[in-house]
C-alpha cells in the first residue's frame, strides 16, 4: 500500500474533539518539559563557562539532558497523545496514517507553543538580558552539510520510533521504547551538536529562534527533519509493516 493512500485527514468533529485537545496539550506540556531541560542544560553550561566553547564534558553534559528530557517526556505522554515531542515525529506518523491530519496539527501547534513557553521562561528566568542559545551551523560546515545532518539524525530518530512504538510486532521492546528513543537522541547529540546543535526537532529550534527573533538558516531545521521523518517513514512503514499489521485512522471525511 503507497505510504500516500494511508494518508488521513480525519473527521471534521476531531478539530473540536475534547480528547484531541487533551492530546495537543499533553503535547505542549511534554515539548515545554523537554525543551526547558534541554535549552536549560545549554543555558546552564554557558552560565558555568561564559567564555568557551562546548567542551567533551560540556557535550557530554548536553546530549544526556536531551536523551533523558525526551525519555522522560516520552514515557510520561504515551498514553495520552503517543509521545511524539516532536513535529517531525508527528508528521512520520501522519504520513504513514498512524495519526489524522487534522490531529496532527493539533499536535504541532501544542508543540510549538510549549517549545517557545520554554524559552520564555528559560530568557527570564536563567539568562535575563542575554540571548538564550539557538541552533546554527557550527564553523565551516556548509548549509547542505547541516541539512543532510539533521536528515540523516532525524531519519535515525523516526525509524527508532516506528520500530519501537509504533509497530505492532515490537513486543517487548515497546515496554522500553521512552528509554530507546531517549538514547537515540543522546546518540544524536554526541553526533551533531558541534555541527547543527543536533535538533531533529523543528520545535526545540523555533522556540529558542522565536524568543531571540533568529532565524539565521533556521529553515534547515524544519526542512532537515521533516525529510528524515519522510524517508523514516517511507522505509519502515512503506516496507516492514503490511497491510495486516497497519492499525489504520478513521479515513478522509471531513
């Protein structure tokens, strides 16, 4: 079955539902945790070392606050939207019709507004007066460098997904997914964070942007991450999961 044909936009009563909008917020709660531990950790390491660069110990520092923020967040949100914590995570699964559109987009803007609530606070309450740190390209690496990145992490990201918590076949290992997930993104940090800032994420890039009205090559961390989920997507559901083991959404009626 094409990846396109599972596609749903779902039922006009879903963009009023009440469990939709607890969803969304379950998203916006899980976003403003994770992004107010990971962009904290950050904040917190260039409170400590104001004049350095990221050391290994401050890399090291960074990549297991976002692996343990997304862990946490993840296992916390399961049951009430799926855990996504990430626009990118979403749209893997509204393309391979494991989520509705209309909810989709619910979720994304749950998930935006909780990532620049984050930065707010984190702005006010730990760096007032200086700008919180924004994702950006890190010294001579180029933007299809940074694009094919963030692709590639985010590829690694959604395909971990769908194979830990979205096929049915996962068994036991679903029982650990958060802790999975959660490494996969401390993996991807040790990777990308002197080259991107390792997002894999577009919300835990826009809030941070917004707040500080930076948008400098901000477009690679939407673009990067949405074609990684694509491809995860593509691959995974579009080859591992038949038919019989696709657990399908209410179809097109809107």
């Amino acid at each position: 079955m094409a990846i396109t044909n599972k596609i749903a936009v779902g039922h006009r009563t879903e963009a009023t539902s009440p469990d939709a909008f607890k969803a969304a917020l379950a998203e916006f709660i899980a976003v403003f945790l994770f992004v107010f531990i990971g962009l904290g950790s950050v904040s917190a390491y260039f409170k400590i070392s104001p004049t350095e660069d990221v050391t290994p110990a401050g890399l090291v520092g960074i990549a297991v606050a976002h692996g343990l923020g997304i862990a946490i967040t993840v296992a916390a949100t399961a049951n009430l939207s799926g855990g996504h914590v990430n626009p990118a995570v979403t749209f893997g699964l509204i393309l391979g019709g494991h989520i509705t559109v209309l909810r989709g987009f619910l979720y994304w803007i749950g998930q935006l507004l909780g990532a620049v609530a984050a930065s707010l606070v984190l702005k006010w309450l730990i760096v007032t007066g200086e700008p919180i740190a924004v994702h950006g390209l890190g010294a001579g690496v180029s933007v299809w460098g940074g694009l094919v990145l963030e692709i590639v992490l985010t590829f690694a990201l959604v395909f971990v997904v769908y194979a830990t918590a979205v096929d049915p076949k996962k068994g036991s290992i679903g029982v650990i997914a958060p802790l999975v997930i959660g490494f996969t993104v401390l993996a991807g940090h040790f990777i990308g964070v002197p080259y991107t800032g390792a997002s894999m994420n577009p919300a835990r890039s826009f809030g941070p942007a917004l707040v500080n009205l930076n948008f400098v090559n901000h477009w690679i961390y939407w673009v990067g991450p949405f074609i990684g989920a694509a491809i995860a997507t593509l691959v995974y559901d579009g080859l591992f999961l038949s038919p019989e083991t696709h657990t399908p959404v209410p179809s097109n009626d809107f």
